[in-house]
C-alpha cells in the first residue's frame, strides 16, 4: 500500500516537530538562522550550552569557539561538539591555546590537586585554585579576532556572577571592560560597529539558566561541567563545579542527567 504524495508531505513536514520533542535533533537548524552573525564561545558545560542556545533565539547564525587550552580532558571538547551540531551551529573552531603550559591552575596542572567537598560558604570565598589565569582575558582576544574574521555583531560568553566559584573575569565590570578593548581594537569597530560582548548569564541563578536552556531545547546530558571527569566523561560530583551543577538542577526541579562516577557521589 502506498501513502498519499500529500499525505507523505505531511507526515515529512510533521517529522522534525516530533524530534524535537523528543530532543533529537535542534529546534533550529544552520539553515533557520538570521543574517547577522555571532561567535560563541563554547566549552561544553550547562553555562555556554545554554549561551548558545539563547544567541540562536537571538536569531544570530553562531560560530562556535573552543579551545585546547591543556586541560585535564578532552571530553568537554567533545561535548563542546555535540552541543553545537544539536543546537545548529553554522560551525564549530577548536583552536590550540596552549596556556596550560604556563600552569598555576588545578585545571590545567595535574600536580595541583581539583578541590572537593567545598561548602557553599567556602566557595563564596577567595579565588580556588582551578581559576586558569587570565583565560577569559584569552579567549575573548580571540573571539575578537574571529570576529573580525567572519563579520560577527555579537560575541557571546557564558560568564555567570551569581552561581560561580570566585573567578575575577566572569564580573560584569570586566565584561564592561572587555567591551572598551573591543571598541578600540578592531577594525570593526573602527568602519563601523563593535562586535557586542553579550553574557546573557550575567546575574542569572544556575536554575533560571537550565530551565532557560530547557526552555530553548538544551538536552544537558550532553554537556560536561565537572572540574576532574574520568576518561568517560563521568563526573566526580565533589568538585565546585558538580556542586554548582547539582543545585542548579535542584533548584530547577528537573533531574539532573549527569553520570557521576560514583553513586554516592
Ligand atoms: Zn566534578
């Protein structure tokens, strides 16, 4: 028995929706973007997922931006990817960094040990030592520079000042400062325009920015936020940054599809 062409149409047409509902594919495609482009900087956890989800609501065609900066593990990068290719992405960069190799960072020195079982109070506290000096201050430079490159109007950082462990360069007087440097360094701006730094994250709670990523089709199962993962992308959930993660979904109400290494974790 054969379908109906209008009939086939149909059910073709109806397709997507129904993947989308079930998380499989991104609400939108490359093709669904605006004219006006914008990089995202991209790591593979909650916060630049869901970044990147509101700059394709923003209707911005993305760029997405990672960096093999010499951490611990390459999952977030993979993850990074997979984040990208669900939310459509025009493209996604990976480009070498290699500012590990300065070291003075648990994250990037395996000598320095990932701090565990903080309480919130603690992590309200000084500087941890997984800080990675003058990262952002890094990676925007070259997000600026690949702005330039492609045209883009906006750049977008998931930086976060409430739910956050300390970093100096995720404050808004940074970004702000940031926006200075952007303004007077490119040609861009220069001709035209500066490329907008825009961290939609700024002042929001880690639950308001899940159930925002939700809200915009983010499948977080595939995001990796833990400071120290195993070589399976299993988390520690002892790190800040696990901690951080579990009570935002807490918060939010909704499960929280991370694979901890440990059960009891
Ligand atoms: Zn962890």
């Amino acid at each position: 028995m054969t379908l109906p062409a209008a009939r086939l149409v149909l059910h073709l047409e109806l397709l997507p929706g129904i993947l989308v509902l079930f998380g499989r594919i991104p609400a939108m495609g490359p093709e669904d973007a605006g004219t006006r482009n914008a990089v995202v900087l991209l790591s593979g956890g909650v916060d630049s997922a869901t970044t990147l989800a509101i700059a394709r609501r923003d209707g911005y065609r993305c760029h997405a931006l990672s960096f093999r900066y010499g951490q611990r593990h390459a999952v977030e990068l993979q993850a990074a990817r997979r984040v990208a290719d669900l939310l459509g992405a025009v493209g996604h960069r990976v480009l070498t960094v290699p500012i590990g190799q300065l070291g003075g960072s648990a994250l990037t020195d395996e000598a320095i040990p990932v701090p565990r079982d903080r309480a919130a109070r603690e992590m309200a506290r000084g500087i941890p030592t997984t800080y990675v000096p003058a990262r952002n201050t890094v990676f925007l430079a070259v997000a600026l520079a690949f702005a330039e490159v492609v045209g883009a109007d906006a750049i977008y950082i998931g930086v976060n000042a409430i739910d956050y462990s300390g970093y100096p360069d995720c404050r808004p007087e940074y970004i702000a400062a940031f926006q200075r440097v952007a303004a007077l360094a490119t040609r861009r701006a220069v001709e035209g325009t500066a490329p907008e730094i825009v961290a939609p994250l700024i002042s929001m709670t880690k639950a308001d920015i899940i159930r925002t990523g939700l809200a915009l089709g983010v499948d977080y199962s595939l995001t990796v936020s833990c400071y120290d993962p195993d070589a399976q992308g299993r988390a520690c959930g002892r790190c800040d940054s696990c901690k951080l993660r579990r009570k935002g979904f807490d918060e939010a109400g909704v499960p929280d599809p991370t694979v901890y290494r440990e059960r009891d974790a």
